[in-house]
C-alpha cells in the first residue's frame, strides 16, 4: 500500500556525503559503495564482524552502526547492531525514486480482492478493535480499505492517508468511503485530533519513520493510540534464508522492525509502546522457507549481467520490479492463504514462534500521553 513521508530528512552525516555516495553509485553501475570495511555478507574486519558507518542511519533507533546483512535485487541490506532492525541502505534520492514507482496499477488491489472478495475484512478489525481508544480512525496506508470498511460498518468516523490515486479511487468506488487524502499537509488542514491510528502493511514502505511518528502523534488526542503491524527482522527464518526472506524481495521494503526497535522508536518520538507482540498465520515459517529457496533458485540462474526481479525475470527498469513484485507476491497469497487456512488448530509452529518473539509478523502498540 502507498505511503507518504517519501522525502527524508538527510541522515548519517551530512548531505554531501549522501551525495557523494549516489555519485559513486551511478559512475560504478552497482549498488557496492565505498564505505566502510565491509566486503562481503558475514565479511570480517580484523577477526570482528565488519562495522561501518551506513549512508542512511537506522530508521528506528537513529543509531549510525550497522552490520552488512546481505544483498537482494540490487540493494544493500544492513542490520542495525543496536536496535536489530533491517534497513535497505539508500540515500534519499534513490528511495523516491523507487517508492515512485510502487503501486501504480491494480495488482495489489486485485490481490487483496481474490482473497477478500468485497466484502469488509470483520476478521482484522474485531482482533484489533479492542486495543485501539475510542473516536475518529485514521488508517495510515488503507490500501484496499477492507479495514477501513470494517471499522466504519462498525460505527467509527474514519479517514485514510493515501497516496496511491489507484488505492483512493477503488476505496471511493467500493466502500464509499470520501474522507481520504493524500498527504500529510492535506491531512492536518481537514481533519480532525483522531482517537487511534492504524498501520497494516505499512511502515516498512516509510524511509523518514522518526518524521511521521512525530506528525501522527500530533494528530492524536491525548491518550490516543497508533497501532502497527508490520513483518518482523527478529523472525524465526532469518537466521536460515538470509537475505532472501520473502520481505526483503519488494523494492520499496526498506524499513523492518525488531521489537526493540519499536519501543526505540516510540521513545524517541513522546510515544509509549504498551505492547510489542509477535504473531503469525499456520505453516507461514515453513512456506517461507520454502518461497526463500525457490527465489534463490531463480535468483541464482539469472544472467550475471542482468538483475533478477522477485519473479526471476530480468528487471528493466524500477517500475517493472515493482510491479513484478506485487503481480508475485499477490498471486503467492492466493493458494497459500487457503493452505494456511486449512493448517489453522492443526500446525502448531505458528504459536511457538509467536509465543518467543520470533513469528512473521510483529504488532506495537502505541499511547500518546494524556
């Protein structure tokens, strides 16, 4: 889903070094960049594991340490040694240049409506209903607007910040629902102070996180709530698939979470994080194994001199990688949502890596103070 917050506020080090880096990027035609030790995933500087400082500091704590955790598709992954976030090393430039190329046709719509049909997504709003303070809901990020719908059946006035034209367009046409924008600026000039915030599927789309928090916390009331739920750096299949994790194949996934990262986050920010919890759907450890093994597979026979999208195809340009990814990923949801179903009281993997903190998912639970 299309998110906003798309021009950051310059990070690691000043704006000459940002530059420099994307100057260094495009004379050499690859995503390797001149700084640091590093030289290879796992790579070792002196007997220690390699530390360098990173073009972009960690979205979640701001800490300028990181450790290189792998290359995917073209892009530089690293992982934050203080907080354990991942985070795909881009200078700004490069991050609107690839987010402007996310959702811009129907894929993901269609997707969610194979698996959805029109029919408001009941299930996810009576989970998180109940967490969530009384008033005006604001989804960050609607998408489809399953949710939306939901909570607004449900008796909630509702807005969405969105800026996909394509998303806006389909939640007016199905849901009629009209009180949605389209930026941040549009938002706090119409809307009202909201009782919670949702983002599903969200924040790992967002390069600035500090610079939303911060807004959105403004346009709480005070004891106001921000739910989010997004994939989780602190999963189970980590440590196994590398970098080829099914999350870190979409272009624009350039911002994951760990727990801890979370509740730096919402420090950082004048928010509390009352809850950070993890949690999967049955059989999703085991199928994203497997879906890690085949990308490497596809991945692995592309031609050298060409770069392989999610769906093994060569990559043209940033907007067929995008839609690529989207057209995969989608079509993927659609048998294995009905797998899992079928594993739901049967698989108990789900609950195990729930119950330690290492499931798919991760969920935080926001309060701004009263």
């Amino acid at each position: 889903m299309a998110t906003v917050f798309g021009r950051p506020r310059e990070v690691a080090g000043s704006d000459g070094l940002a530059r420099r880096v994307h100057r260094e990027r495009r004379s050499t035609g690859s995503s390797e960049r001149r700084a640091g030790p590093v030289q290879a995933r796992g790579g070792r500087c002196g007997g220690r594991p390699a530390i360098f400082a990173a073009v972009r500091s960690c979205p979640y704590c701001d800490s300028k340490e990181g450790r290189l955790f792998g290359h995917r598709l073209g892009h530089r992954i690293v992982r934050c040694s203080a907080c354990g976030s991942l985070f795909k090393d881009l200078t700004p430039d490069e991050f609107t240049d690839l987010h402007a190329h996310a959702f811009t046709d129907r894929i993901f719509i269609d997707g969610i409506v194979a698996v959805n049909a029109h029919k408001p997504d009941i299930r996810t709003w009576r989970q998180f209903a109940p967490l969530l303070s009384p008033g005006p809901v604001l989804e960050v990020g609607p998408g489809s607007g399953h949710v939306l719908a939901a909570a607004r059946d449900d008796g909630r006035e509702v807005y969405g910040l969105e800026s996909s034209a394509v998303h806006r367009d389909f939640i007016r046409k199905t849901w009629g629902i009209d009180t949605l924008v389209d930026s941040p600026e549009s938002l706090a000039a119409v809307a009202p102070p909201f009782g919670s915030v949702l983002a599903f599927n969200t924040i790992e789309h967002v390069y600035d996180l500090e610079t939303m928090f911060r807004f959105l916390g403004d346009r709480l009331r005070p004891g106001g709530t921000i739910l989010v739920s997004t994939c989780n750096a602190d999963c189970a299949i980590l440590p196994v698939v590398g970098p080829y994790w099914a999350m870190l194949k979409v272009p624009d996934h350039v911002s994951i979470p760990s727990a801890e990262g979370l509740r730096r986050l919402g420090a950082r920010t004048g928010l509390a994080a009352e809850r950070v919890w993890t949690g999967e759907y049955p059989l999703e450890t085991p199928i994203g194994i497997l879906v890690a093994a085949r990308d490497w597979l596809r991945e692995r026979r592309a031609p050298a001199h060409e770069t392989p999208t999610p769906n093994g195809a060569a990559a043209q340009d940033p907007a067929s990688s995008a839609r690529s990814a989207g057209r995969g990923a989608l079509t993927q949801r659609r048998i294995v949502r009905r797998v899992m179903d079928l594993a739901r009281g049967i698989d108990p993997s789900h609950r195990l890596t729930a119950r330690f903190g290492r499931a798919a998912a991760i969920r935080g639970l926001f309060r701004k103070p009263s």
